[in-house]
C-alpha cells in the first residue's frame, strides 16, 4: 500500500510538471473570492459608520479628553458615542451571518482632535464621521491603533469580508477650526489654510448655492472646510504616499468623499497611482440630484478617471419610487434603459437605497412590505448595491444626520423597545438570501437588464449574462394586486420555485417552451425571484474587467466564467498580454507594451473568443500640465487643448470632452494629467455648441511633461 502511495504521488508530481510546461496556470483565485480587490460585482457592500456601530473598547472613547466630545447615552448626533474597529471584529460574524462581503467603513485617518465650535448657532461639532481630516498617515485614536486596524482586516477577510475605507482628498478640516485646516504628515505638520506659505489650499471662499460652474465646485470650499489645491505637486504627492500607508495595510478598496468638488485631472493622476502600486476598487461621491445638468459630468466620470461611481441618479429614483412615491415603476423603469446606455460601467456603479448623508429608508417608508420590496430591486439591480448600516434593523432617521444613531439602537418611535441584533429581522433574511444569490448566479453580478413587465406599481426586471437567468417580480402597491399576463423570460422550459422561498409572498411560475410565463397574480408587496444557473459551456464569457484603466506593466483582473483550466489567451486588442494566473472564473494579466487608447479587451479559451470588455490603456505613469492661453472668444464658444498623446485626445477637436476654466476671462487654463516625461505637441481650439471648430495657427506648440507632481506651460496669447 505505501509503494502504492509513492507511485501514485509521483505520478502525480510528473503529471503536475506536464501541465506546467504546457502553460497551465495553477491558479487558486475565483470571482467571488475576498481577494478579488480589482472586482465587487459578485459583492454587497455594508456602509457602517464606527462611531456609531459597536463600542468594543471603551478605553478610546474620549482619547484627547476633550470637553463637549463625548456622549455616553448615545444621545447628542454632535457627539461621539464610543464605536470603534474592536467593535467591527466583535460583530464581525453579525455581518458574515447577513451574507455581507464588503465592509465600508469611517475614514480610519486621524480627524480633528477637538470640537469645532460653530458661531452662528453656538453648538460643538465633532468629526465622528472622519471627514474633517487631520493627519492621513495616522489612525485614529477614536478607533483604534494600527495593530487593531490589522486585526480588523484580518478578522474580516477571515469571514469572507473586503474592507473600503472611506478617503477625503478634497479638504482637510474647517478654516476657522482650532487647527486652521490644518494638515499632517505622521505628526509633522505641512501647513494651514491660514498660513499657506506653500500654496496648498486654494482660497476662493466657501462655494455658494447659486455658484455652479465645474470651476465652483472644484475651487472654492465645501462647507467652510480647507480646500487642498490640487494643482500643487506636493499635494499629489502627500496623497499618493498617504493612500500607500492604507494599502500597505491590506485594503480592499476606497470609497473616494467629494468627487464632484475635485480636480478630475488629478483624480486620474491619484487613480493611475494606485493602479499601479496595489490596484484595488475605487468609488466616487459625485453627488447630483435628478434631474441634474451636471449629468453628463457624472455619466462619463469614470471613463475619464478610472474611478467608479456611487449611483446616486439610479438611487434618486429608487428613493422617489419606493420612499416618497414621487416616482412610478416607470420611471424606474426609464432610468434602468438610460443609464445602462450613458454609463460606461454600468455594472460597476454602486447603488444605495439611504447613506449618512440621506434620510433612511425606514422613516421616508412606513411600510415594512414596501421597504423589502425596495431592498429587493437593490439587492438585484446592476452594480454592487450598498446597504446602510442597520436598515435590517430598520433604524429610522428623517435626515443625514438624523439617521446617524447608534447601532444597535432603540426603535422608540414603534415599539420602544431595544431591537439589538436580531438575525431573525425579515430585512435581514432577505438581505442575506439576495447577497447568497449575487455570488451564485452571475446573472445578478455581471448581466444584462431587461424589464419584462411594467405599470406605475410593478416591475419586472429580467438579468441575464449568457445562460445565467434571473428573473425578479416587484410590486410596491400596499393595497392592490395584479394579474400578470403576457409576460416573456429566457428562462428555460419549466418550473421554478421562488428563490426567497416565500419570504415575502413569493410562488412558483411556469414557462412554457417560447419563454411564456403562465398568468399569475402578485399581491400587494409580494416579491417573488425565479432563477437558473447553467453550467458554464467552453464559451468563455468576461463579467468584469478591474480595474478599467490603467498603463503598461498594470496588473488587471478579468472575472467571469467558461475560462476553462487551461490558459489561453487575454488581448487587448489584438495585442496578447502575458498571463499571471488563470482560473475558470478568474484571469490575471499583465498589460501589454501597445498603443495607448480605450480599446476591448477579450479572452481566447477553448478554441472559442469572449464578448469584450473597454479598458483604457495609458500612455505612462500620469503627472499634471498645466495648460494657460489668453483667447477671445463669442459667446457659446469654449477653449480646448488638443494634442499628440492619447490624454490629450490625439488631436480629436470633435470629441475632447473638458473645456478650460476662465475665471479671469481672457485667460483660460486647465490642468491634464497627462504621461511624465514626456515630449508633446499641442494646439488649443474654439468650439461652439454647434461643434464648430476654429484651430490656433501654425506651429504645434511644444512642451516636455515633468517627471512628477505638476507643472505650467507657458502661457500662449492667441491673436
């Protein structure tokens, strides 16, 4: 038996070594795995702020004993109450139990260590929340030390969970604060708002409501809060080195504050850095309501920068939908069929239902049958959904703030009671049924979206990603049911059970042979999820392509299925990347030496070619250009720039997308990220609304980009 055993092990060695040498890649990475930091499709994200989650050490709730800082009733929202990442590891089986995979938490940064005292209602604010930043390279004693942030870490990726830290490049803390919009690096300080000898604040003010150009926004300040100046090269480099620190300690992924107040160019610039140094999700807060004229900012922003989206156009109309009923299912509906065209990513968006800064669901929706039904369209729309802390708790709050209570806290308004940690809540059954289903059928996390069925109270909603079906039935009406008739699927021929197993009234449907669904009713909030998952044929098929942008040498992450176990071929373009590893779901690679250009990237496998998937290849590692020119111009025109690199176009006048800013009419600038070190030729143009172009005269003008940080061109006057 033992001879038997060594024969057999080394039959097995030589076999291994065969495959080796016919590039079979061993790969143990799979789509759904906690180490996929490049992709959350197959993910639901859990938004928690510390402060206000679970107290598990309370020796750090007033570290700085700092009067007016800390509340132990948990009463006053100005307060801290004691939350903190001990807290986070006690509770970490809470959240596996819900079926959560991704955490995202409080900035982990130090904030500002004292109350801000506010003049013109006399009352003291702290930043419990962590957006009033004080020290990038620190945590923060309110919650923990380095050695309990990585104890966090640990515990979560223990319990299949990724960690997103919230990251605030845009501002440090109040001008007026007892540190001046100070900042620091690791203790040292660099400079306050008040005393900016070095330029790293910009100084325009507090930006008004009815102030609301792209200059607005990213120049003057939010809030009253110190607005770094992007545009100076130390400052590039400060947030670089200080995203380094976080990665360093195992990240997931960033959820980036107030991106729509910030220099896109240096955004691509802070992206392009991570891309290459740890590359991990990244997503944006660019908020706009709906309707909104800064929508063709927001659509095209990740495209632009490379970093995701929160979905705040997709969420408005959930929220007017299911909340206020200032929407109908057709205008979900609607917004489902545009989006899905103007996003470039549209499966890489990440939806919500409420948030910090948003009244929560349960106290917009009385209606406990209407907010399950909400929470199931998020839980199967496109994009990786977000839940709030403690909606499967149905915490209320008629307001940002408002809703920011402790958890797990007292429903008084109800029932008076202390509703703790219930696992047995409906919201939370359903949230952890919904969250199974995303990891196991890739229809949820990488499909199509095709409403079946629609009126002003019920949709339909069909994903689908090859022959993955998932087929969802929503009405929001309290009091009325529908007959369902003439209703079509891809779902195969026969039977199927509701997914939620009737959890929220759910029932079995029949599709016949065409794809018609005999005629049912759905009751009033009745839910039901009906779904198959086929296995993958040698077809290979790319869900996801993490991250989307990114240069030569970058290492991207390619989820999806039918990859088989043999490595194949990755191209983009026509260009073959080498391979990093390779499994059925998984493929990492390389990005090759090619052209720079937003080109498609496919998977060879199997004999077979995949669908492809836009990535944007850079032309080297990013920097800032500044670029200046005196121009006149008649109304309706805009000034571009324009040139021989792919950042800048390519000297396509037709589609450049960002006009400069002309604060100081006729001088107009506008800062690029654009390749480092590199020689480049550019023009400015005028272009009307009408498309109309006028170029600047002959010569090409001239310039080599900086090897980091930022630099000016000088300034070109256009006779």
């Amino acid at each position: 038996m033992e001879a038997m055993r060594k024969a057999s092990w080394s039959a097995f060695l030589i076999l291994c070594l065969a495959l080796l040498a016919t590039s079979c890649k061993v790969s143990y990475g799979q789509a759904t795995s906690v180490t996929n930091r490049g992709n959350y499709e197959t993910d639901t994200i859990y938004e928690l702020m510390v402060d206000r989650f679970y107290d598990g050490d309370p020796s750090n709730n007033n570290p700085y004993n700092q009067a007016n800082s800390y509340d132990s009733t948990g009463t006053n929202i100005n307060d801290y109450f004691g939350g903190d990442w001990q807290g986070v590891i006690n509770k970490m089986q809470y959240l596996q139990d819900m079926g959560i995979t991704a955490i995202w938490i409080t900035c982990p940064y130090d904030n500002l260590r004292q109350p801000y005292f506010q003049t013109s209602n006399s009352t003291y604010y702290n930043g419990y929340h962590g957006y009033w930043a004080r020290d990038y390279f620190v945590p923060d004693a309110h919650w923990g030390s380095w050695a309990v942030f990585d104890n966090m870490v640990t515990s979560a990726h223990q319990h299949g969970i990724k960690v997103i830290i919230d990251f605030v490049t845009n501002h440090s803390n109040q001008n007026d604060s007892s540190e001046q919009g100070g900042f620091y690096n690791n203790g040292t300080l660099m400079g306050t708002s008040a005393s900016d000898t070095q330029g790293y604040f910009h100084h325009y003010g507090t930006r008004a409501d009815t102030q609301t150009t792209r200059w607005d926004y990213q120049y003057r300040d939010l809030a009253n809060l110190a607005d770094y100046s992007h545009q100076n090269g130390a400052i590039i480099g400060y947030f670089q080195n200080a995203i380094k620190v976080w990665l360093d300690h195992n990240i997931d992924g960033i959820r980036s504050d107030a991106v729509l107040h910030q220099d896109p160019a240096f955004l691509k610039i802070w992206q392009d850095y991570i891309n290459a140094y740890k590359p991990v999700y990244d997503f944006g807060e660019f908020w706009i309501s709906t309707p909104d004229s800064k929508y063709g900012d927001y659509k095209t922003f990740q495209a632009r920068t490379g970093i995701g989206i929160l979905d705040f156009e997709l969420s408005n109309v959930m929220t007017g939908t299911f909340g206020t009923f200032s929407n109908t299912m057709n205008d979900l509906a609607n917004t489902l069929g545009y989006t899905s065209s103007d996003y470039t990513y549209v499966n890489k968006a990440v939806p919500f239902l409420d948030s910090h800064d948003k009244e929560r669901i349960a106290s917009l929706q009385p209606n406990r049958g209407i907010e399950h039904a909400a929470l199931a369209f998020l839980l199967t729309s496109r994009g990786t959904p977000v839940i709030y802390y403690g909606t499967e708790q149905y915490l209320l709050g008629v307001n940002g703030d408002g809703g920011r209570v402790p958890m797990p806290g007292y429903d008084n308004v109800r029932t008076g009671q202390n509703i703790g940690w219930r696992e047995t809540t409906t919201a939370f059954q359903l949230i952890k049924k919904l969250a199974g289903l995303r990891k196991s059928n890739d229809a949820i996390a990488y499909g199509t979206t095709t409403v079946r069925w629609v009126n002003n109270d019920v949709i339909i909603c069909e994903r689908q990603f090859f022959n993955n079906v998932v087929l969802v039935a929503i009405n929001r009406s309290a009091n009325t049911a529908y007959s369902i008739s003439g209703l079509f699927t891809n779902l195969p021929a026969g039977t199927y059970a509701d997914y939620l197993s009737g959890l929220l009234g759910g029932f079995s449907i029949t599709v016949a042979s065409g794809g018609s669904v005999s005629a049912f009713n759905l009751g009033a909030t009745q839910v039901a999820v009906w779904q198959v998952t086929n296995v993958p044929s040698t077809q290979p098929e790319i869900g996801a392509v993490g991250p989307t942008m990114g240069r030569a040498g970058d290492t991207v992450t390619i989820d999806g299925e039918g990859f088989g176990t043999t490595a194949g071929t990755v191209n983009f373009s026509s260009t073959a990347a080498t391979i990093q590893s390779w499994s059925p779901t998984q493929i990492k690679v390389t990005v090759p030496s090619i052209t720079p250009a937003a080109l498609n990237v496919t998977v060879v496998a199997n004999g077979n070619t995949s669908n492809a998937y836009r990535y944007d290849v850079l032309t080297g590692p990013q920097v800032m250009e500044i670029f200046h020119v005196n121009a006149q111009t008649v109304s309706g025109q805009n000034v571009y720039v324009v040139g021989s690199v792919h950042e800048l176009d390519n000297w396509d006048a037709v589609n450049v997308y960002y006009s400069m800013f002309n604060p100081s009419y006729p001088a107009w600038f506008l800062p690029v990220s654009v390749p480092a070190s590199t020689a480049i030729q550019y023009k400015y143009i005028k272009r009307d609304g009408s498309g109309n172009v006028i170029w600047q005269a002959d010569p090409n003008l001239t310039l080599t980009t900086p090897a980091s940080g930022e630099a000016d061109t000088t300034t070109y006057v256009w006779p």
